[in-house]
C-alpha cells in the first residue's frame, strides 16, 4: 500500500497560510436566534459584517473556551470581532485570486462538546463498565490523576465519552493508559518553572482524539501540519498519544517507517503563540519533519506540497511512493475527487491543497443540492459545493490501494467522518 500525491498543478512555491482561524459559533448558541442568523453563514457573510468594537483582550482560542462555558452575547460579539479581523488578514496576505475560493465555504460550526458528566461513575456507567473491569480501573485511574492537578469533571468526561464513541471502550481504556504512564513519568504539580504542564497536555490530546475537527492553527502558518495532525488523531490515536508525548518529554519519536522526529520547542520563545500545547508540540515537529525547519517566532511561509507529502509518508509508514510532482500536473479534477471519494470510503480523511491553504476532507453529503464536501479546517467544520471544489482543489494525498482507487460513497446518504 502506498500513498501519493495527486495535483492539477504544480506552482513551486510554499502554499500561504491563513492567519488565523475564521469563523463564528453557530446561530442557535446566541439567545436571539435572530441576532445571528446571516452573520457568517460563509466567508463572504464574514467579510462584509460590521460588528461593535469590542477590546481585544481575549485571543481566539481562550475566547472560544470562555464560550464554551458560558455562550454570552458579548463574547459571541468578540468571536465575530475577531474572526472578521482575522479573515482580512488572511485575504490580505493570499495575493490575486488565492483567496477566491473562501467565498465558496460554508460555515457548518465547531464540533459540539456537551459537559454533563460530572463524575467517572456517570461515565462508566453510561459506557455500560465496571469500576473493577479492566476498562474502568485504566479510565479511572487517568480521571484520579488529572483530578489531583484540578484537571477533572465534566469536560474530561466528555472528551473521554467521545473518544469511547469512535474507538470503543476498550479504544478509550488503552489511550487512558498511556496517558497516565506518561503523567507517571512526568508528573507536574502546576508550581514548577517547566514549560509544559502535563495535566494540561493531557486533557488537549484528549480532546484532539476526541474533536480532531478543533485542531487548529492560531496565528501560526501550519495549516498543513494542522491536516496532516486532525488526520492522525482521527485514523491513529495511540500513534497520536504517543508522538506527541515522546516530543513532549523531549525525546525523538521513531515514526513507523524508521524516519526519527525531533522535538521543535520554539514555541517556548514565543509568547504571542495562541495555540494549545498539543498544537505547538506536534505541529511544530510536522514542519520540521518535512523539511521546513520552522521557528515559531519567524512563522515563515508554510510547507509545500512535497514537503506534506513527505512529513505524510514518514508519519503514516507508507512505503513505495511515487510523488514526481511532474507526473501529478495532468490529473484532472475529476480524477482527484474519485481519489478523495475512495479514500472516504475507506473511511479515511484526506488532506488536500487548496489555493494557499491545505485543509481536511472530512465527509461528504450527495442528498444535498449541489452535493456537498465536508472541510475541517480553522479549529471548525465548512461546506463547499462538489462542483466549486473541483474547481479549487490543486493537490489531494490519497492511499493507493489494491487495483483501481475507485470506491464509491453511498449516494443516498451523507458520510461524515468526522463532526
């Protein structure tokens, strides 16, 4: 099995960034549904909203953490604030018509967290476990310890819930496991000077298996980092658990073709970096990985396409690869879509590149009119039509299978992968 790269063209330059994330929380969270209701459906919407000056006191990130907890209106107004910002810039920075394409997306939200779990025995119990079952001992081991760093309660449990929906609870227990080895190895009560807080890490790779969707970028150009990162959380956790705590504790992590990753700690320097600590441990690395050596606080352009390619063949151990960007420029639009819909079939995310910017294809919907194609890109979830993809998409890295890549989604029903 290998996998390859498949573009329309290649144009030998590294791919621009997004500034930041875009996008608003969605309508219904606003207690006048009305307040929001054409605010942001797309990117145009976005563009052309005025909203209210309000102090930039809160980055993207902790502002959507803070709205998580309590949706406010005037928070929902800062979210909308700093969105419009931060897509300006990116137009700003795409030159000519790379940016064309974000007047295509439509904003579908973040993925949902639901806290409602206050205790490990409600999470047990609504997994159908035993305290005493190996599954429960391994689960409620990690909940005592993120407790005794205050790193407890419904958010973790909801994390875990999700996580045992996509992998089972047996899925669950092994991520919990090798989560409280490494917090065993590391432990960090919260007064040291060290850099990383454990606890803190711990509950982000949680939520990055269980939302891979909400892995985002910040201010930092690592869209493609960020693809290749939602990826691998989605299609691998334990690999994910793993990679990311090795380079958290400073060591190199071997990839499964032999390929040793070194840990990229210039975000240490950094302190107008935004991002969650699993974000600048992993992301960071990526870039290193394909060859970009990245620092945090130069935020350079970010990685080509044979660079992805690369970091992609290393992280995924896939072996025999063919990525002549000379043999990828006369593949059709229509050829690509078939090796993204054979990938999703196979119930596999696709990391593609889009004018600028590299994103994650995450579903597909045939019963809408025009069909629709899922995007997780920017921390939140997008739309864009079947057609107008085609038109954009420059690059797709796709598994080539057995026999001929050309497995098809059900057609009368949506697939999404993830949401």
């Amino acid at each position: 099995m290998e996998i390859r790269s498949r573009s329309v063209a290649n144009l030998g330059r590294p791919e621009l960034t997004p500034a930041t994330p875009t996008g608003a929380p969605p309508a219904s969270a606003h207690p006048d549904p009305t307040y929001a209701r054409d605010a942001l459906q797309d990117v145009q919407a976005l563009r052309s909203t005025r909203l209210p000056a309000l102090p930039a006191n809160l980055s993207l990130s902790a502002a959507l953490s803070a709205y998580a907890e309590a949706p406010t209106a005037e928070l929902e107004q800062h979210l909308h604030q700093l969105a419009q910002q931060n897509t300006q810039v990116f137009t700003n920075a795409a030159q000519g018509n790379d940016g064309d394409w974000m007047d295509q997306l439509h904003w579908q939200g973040y993925p949902r967290e639901t806290y409602t779990m206050e205790t490990t025995d409600e999470l047990l119990e609504a997994l159908h476990l035993s305290p005493d079952s190996p599954e429960g001992k391994a689960i409620n081991d990690l909940s005592i310890k993120m407790w005794q760093n205050s790193r407890s309660g419904a958010r973790l449990h909801s994390y875990m819930l999700a996580i045992a929906k996509r992998h089972g609870a047996a899925g669950l227990a092994q991520i919990c496991k090798k989560l409280s080895s490494y917090m065993r190895e590391h432990w960090n009560d919260g007064h040291d000077a060290k850099p990383i807080d454990e606890a803190k890490l711990v509950e982000d790779i949680l939520k990055d298996v269980a939302y891979p969707c909400a892995i985002g970028q910040e201010s930092k150009n690592t869209c493609a980092a960020v693809s290749i990162q939602s990826k691998l959380a989605a299609e691998r956790p334990l690999q994910y658990v793993d990679m990311v705590t090795t380079l958290a504790s400073g060591r190199a992590y071997t990839t499964p073709d032999g390929t040793v990753m070194k840990p990229n700690t210039s975000w240490q320097g950094d302190a107008s970096d935004d991002r969650r600590l699993s974000e600048k441990i992993l992301q960071n690395a990526i870039m290193d990985l394909g060859g970009v050596p990245y620092d945090t606080r130069v935020n350079r352009g970010g990685m080509s396409r044979e660079s992805q390619e690369t970091a992609v063949e290393h992280i995924f151990g896939y072996r025999g690869n063919d990525f002549d960007s000379d043999t990828s420029e006369d593949v059709g639009p229509d050829r690509l879509w078939q090796y993204v819909e054979d990938d999703l079939a196979h119930g596999r995310p696709v990391s593609v590149s889009l004018p600028g910017h590299a994103v994650l294809v995450v579903g597909f919907d045939p019963t809408k009119q025009p069909p629709q194609v899922l995007i997780s890109t920017w921390g939140g979830l997008y739309t864009m039509d079947l057609d107008q993809f085609k038109q954009y998409v420059q690059a797709v890295r796709t598994v080539d299978d057995p026999w001929i890549d050309d497995k098809k989604l059900p057609h009368d029903r949506k697939t999404y992968l993830l949401q």
